[in-house]
C-alpha cells in the first residue's frame, strides 16, 4: 500500500464534545467521522482495524463450531411482540413504520429473529446442539452517545445464539463460548478479565462479561488478587465496598447537603425489587457535622436497560413506606425527577457511588445544585437517627468473596458478554424439537455477544500515550510503515524502501509505504498519532552505513539494522 493512494487525514484538534482518549484520537486519526450523535462512518483507517477484529473473532467462533449467517437488521415487530420485549424494550429500542403502517424495528439484538430462525429449522434433537452468528450493525438509541464508538447508537456486534437439547448441554455451549471468549482478547493482545456479571431481567445465573481493563471504562470490576474471584459492581454481593469508594466523593453529597465540609454516605440495595422490572436503591447523605442524615428513594425503571429514574424520599426506612408524586418530588426538591445519567444495569448499586453520582445534582436539583438547601424542609419523623444509618452500614458490610481476602476494584470497558437464556424465548415464541421419545421439548439457548466496535475504542483506551494510538499488532490497521526520508530526491532511498515494501507484503505483513514525500516531522507524527505498531525509517546518511531504522512504537530507541535484517526484525 502506498500513502499516496491512500487516504490519509490527520486532524490537530479533537472535536470538543470528544470526552474519552479513544474518541479524541481516532477522530484526529481520521479513524471516524461523526455523521449524528453516536453514528459514525468508518474511515478506510478505522475500518481496517474492525475487519481485523472481525476476523479473529471469525476464525475462533467457527474454530468452536459457531455458524455464520447474517440476520437483517431491519426486523418484524411481529416476533417482538411475542417475546414480549417491544413492549420492555423501552426508548433504546428504535421502531419504525413502512409505507403500509407495519411496525418493525432496527435490531439491538437478535433473540427474537434467531428463535424464529430455530424453530422453523431445527426439528429434531439429532440437529443439536446448534450455534449461530452473525456480525451485524446494531442499533440502539442510547441516551447519551458520547463516547464516540464505545457507546455509539450504530455499531457492530458479533451475536451468537447456541440451542440445545437440556441444561447440561446448554452449559457446554455456554462454556464453549466463554473459551472463545478468552482467545479472542488475548489474540487481540489487550489486557482483560472475565468476570461474574449481572442476569439482570433475564434470571438465571450464568453470565460472564468480558472487561478490557482501562481507567476510562464504565464499569467497576471487584476482584481478589489471591483468588479467581472477580465480578461486576453491579452484583449486589459487593455494595459495602461501594459505600466505602463512595465516601470522596464529596461532589455529590455536597449537592445534596450544601455546605457539609465533610458528609458521608452510605449505599445500599433494597432486598426486593419492587416489581420485575423496578429497582430500587436507599442512598443516605449524612452531614458529619451537624450529624444531619437524609435518605433518599431513588426508584430505577427498565427491562434490559434503565431508562426512567425517580425519586422520592423515604417515610420510614422498614415500613409502609411510599413514594413520592412527581409533584411532591418538584416541590421538594426544586426540579422534575430526571434520568440519573448513562445508567445501563438493573442493578442499581453502582448508580450510587460511581460514575452517576457526579450526576446525581442534576438529578436532584437540576440547575440549581449549588442553590439547594434542605434545612427548612420538613423530613419530620421521616429522618432516620444516626444509629439508624450506622445499622444501615452494617447491614451493606457482607463479604463477596466466598473465599474471603482483601478485595481490589479496577474499571474496565465491557467487550463482550455471555447469558444462558435456558427457554426464556424458545417457551415465548415455542421453539421446540421433537426429543428421542418423538415428543416436543424446549430449546435451550445462550446467547454472546461481543462489541466489535467497541473493542477498537477499547484498545485505545488501554493503549496509547501523548503522541497518539498504539494499536496491539492484531488489530492495527497496517503494522509496519515505511518512512523514506527524500522519496524524489534519492533512487537510493526510493528504492530500497520500495524492495523493503515488496519484501513484507510478499511475507503477508500489512505494511504501508509513505511516498507523500511530507517533511520527516509531519510524516512521523501521522505514523504516531495513527499508532502503527513499528516504523522503518530509510534514508541516505543510514543507507551509507548499510543501515535502516526500526522504530517500535512503544520503545524509546530505534534499532540501526541492514535492509535485510529489518525484514526478518519485523516478522
Ligand atoms: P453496556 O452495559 O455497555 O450498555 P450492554 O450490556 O447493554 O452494554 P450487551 O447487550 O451485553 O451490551 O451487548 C453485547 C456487547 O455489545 C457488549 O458487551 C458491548 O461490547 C457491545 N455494546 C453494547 N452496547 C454498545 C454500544 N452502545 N456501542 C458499542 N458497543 C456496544
Ligand atoms: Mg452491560
Ligand atoms: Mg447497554
Ligand atoms: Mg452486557
């Protein structure tokens, strides 16, 4: 490939709504551009770097017997209905209308079409277990798209459905795919942890995700060094340590308590959901000062997804207590009950004291946080003592870890996800299969997922530094770039950059040959920024010691090496 019949643009200036590392650098990169919030086109850069990831994920899925076919996107509201999740779906959910008025809507996911798919296809037990997937742009329309293509409305998923004839099976699937799972990251050379995860509305109690570990991510992972313990905040089992990484995060508590110079807080889950699909949290601000304490209700609507938040606060914490209306909600605290941020489990533990908790102001007090006083408002008997809260932290301090030790927390980007969904859509949409006894029985799926998109911004997140990306090798969209120093000015340099060009594209290296003749400093820094793995720098003064210069991206020095010896160096 030649740089002067690519297409290369590099931009200086991040666009400003570009909060997280991986947005400002592949947009600098001309990786993507943005066409609308969370909709990107994928630049001839960008996307060699999916098809890289699309590859491997490939060859491991069918190396596990996974089967490719392609789902459309565009899907029948008919099977939605069935399974009962156009109506749980909520606003993520994008819906649309042909010219005959017909629902359909733009697939966030495909259980539904692939249960259909199933059930007409699979009729006897000897064609099980069968796993299918696809890699198909998904649609959801997130609330807030804005981190470029970590969390975009359109993007590009592997999903895979397995069916099986029983639970044991089932689980051999599951497994199967948590194995592939573990190839895939470490093929493509990022640093991940699998981890117990939240089933969430789905039940059961199988499902792993797949974190690539980056101070940016979203989720909070607890582990324990000393064993093989780890899961996602979002399980319940840990709300102690949450209330613990709570505690500096003054920002928020002082929203809710103006002028506390120190308050404390404590986090925990209700033991009961108060529906199927309602959660709630108890969240208690305590002024260490004046030992004022106020609890707060805050109520967490969704299926798969929270998208409706209220508050209200709590008339006595153990009984009868209610909520508050809408109305009393505004005149309490001054605003409508908003959402409480980019929210994306039912578990609500995490809403308290991570990410959302710097938007918890907006929640309670939209614009006006700095002006909210509660002192004056009458909480009455609705306050708890303050050895009320003190029970109330006992009753979150509990253990995650049955194997006990000292548990660490680190963030991580969720890349992928694995749910046995036992009959949850074969009972909906009655796919069955004829058992050895001819009599119909119930499939038994799973389902994976893993964002191939995302897995691009992921990897930034977790690798690069002030000059730009530095891509792991599998992914990076071309692995070695030749940089001639004088392309027109010297038939030396042209050609020994041209034979080394030759030389790795013959051995299969993606190599990229920079014949735009741009000043070395300018070529250098589009290299940097763009993140090749390694660089080969040709030019008369080496050539004159028989050298060339390799330059690794993530090592300070070159290497000074003859032509030949760079091929074989950078295999
Ligand atoms: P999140 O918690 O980040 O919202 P999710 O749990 O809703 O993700 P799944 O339904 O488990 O996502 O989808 C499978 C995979 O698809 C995820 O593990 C993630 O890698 C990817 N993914 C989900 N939502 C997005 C998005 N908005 N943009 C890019 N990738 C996404
Ligand atoms: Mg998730
Ligand atoms: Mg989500
Ligand atoms: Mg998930």
């Amino acid at each position: 490939m030649q740089a002067s019949k690519y297409h290369i643009n590099t931009l200086k200036e991040a666009p400003a709504e570009a909060e997280v590392i991986s947005h400002q650098l592949m947009t600098r990169a001309g990786m993507i551009r943005k066409a609308a919030g969370g909709i990107y086109t994928y630049m001839p850069l960008g996307l060699r770097v999916l098809h890289k990831i699309e590859r491997i994920v490939r060859e491991e899925m069918d190396r596990a017997d996974a089967i490719e076919l392609l789902m459309p996107m565009v899907q029948p509201a008919e099977l939605w209905y069935e399974s009962g999740r156009w109506e749980q779906y909520g606003p993520e959910l994008l819906r649309l209308k042909d010219r005959h008025q017909r629902d359909f809507i733009l697939q966030p996911t495909s259980e539904e079409l692939i249960t259909d798919i199933a059930r007409n296809e699979i009729h006897s037990w000897r064609q099980l277990p069968l796993n299918f997937y696809h890699i198909q742009t998904k649609f959801r329309d997130e609330r807030r798209p804005r981190f470029g293509l970590m969390r975009g409305r359109e993007f590009t998923m592997k999903d895979a459905y397995s069916f099986d004839r029983d639970e044991a099976s089932a689980q051999g699937s599951y497994d199967a795919m948590y194995d592939a799972y573990m190839r895939i990251f470490s093929r493509i050379g990022l640093e991940f942890r699998a981890v117990a995860a939240d089933t969430g509305s789905i039940g059961g109690t199988r499902s792993h995700e797949f974190q690539v570990i980056a101070d940016t991510g979203e989720d909070l992972i607890v582990y324990n060094p000393e064993s093989q313990y780890a899961a996602n905040m979002e399980l319940a089992e840990a709300p102690c340590l949450l209330a613990e990484r709570a505690t500096p995060r003054e920002d928020m508590v002082k929203a809710s308590t103006p002028g506390a110079a120190k308050c404390e807080l404590v986090a925990r889950q209700l033991d009961r959901p108060l529906t199927d699909t309602v959660k709630s949290i108890v969240l208690a601000t305590e002024n260490a000062e004046t030992r004022e304490t106020a609890i707060w209700l805050l109520l967490l609507r969704g299926d798969h997804e929270l998208n409706e938040i209220k508050a209200s606060k709590v008339p006595g914490l153990e009984a009868g207590f209610r909520f508050a209306t809408e109305t009393e909600i505004q005149e309490t605290f001054g605003c409508v009950p908003g959402y409480l941020g980019p929210v994306n489990t039912t578990r609500p533990v995490k809403v308290i004291a991570d990410r959302t908790v710097a938007n918890m102001s907006d929640f309670i007090c939209g614009a006006n946080a700095a002006d909210y006083h509660y002192t004056g408002i009458n909480w009455g008997r609705d306050l708890p003592e303050p050895d009320e809260v003190a029970d109330l932290r006992n009753v979150v301090a509990g253990d995650p870890d049955p194997a006990g030790g000292t548990l660490a927390i680190q963030r991580g980007i969720e890349v992928g996800h694995v749910f046995f969904l036992g009959d949850k859509y074969s009972k909906a949409m009655n796919a069955t299969f004829l058992e050895t006894d001819g009599k119909p029985a119930l499939l038994q799926m799973g389902c994976y997922g893993i964002g191939i998109s995302r897995i691009a911004a992921a990897a930034i997140e977790q690798n690069h530094d002030g000059k730009g990306i530095i891509w792991p090798r599998a992914i990076a969209p071309f692995e070695v770039v030749i940089c001639p120093m004088g392309w027109h000015k010297s038939e030396t340099v042209r050609n020994t950059a041209q034979a080394l060009h030759d030389a790795l594209q013959e051995r299969g290296v993606d190599v990229m040959l920079d014949d735009r003749d741009t000043r070395p400093g300018i070529m250098f820094a589009d290299w940097e920024l763009i993140g090749v793995p390694l660089r080969i720098t040709v030019g008369d003064r080496g050539l004159k010691d028989g050298i060339v210069e390799v330059q690794a991206r993530r090592e300070a020095e070159a290497s000074r090496i003859a032509p030949d010896d760079a091929v074989a160096q950078v295999m």
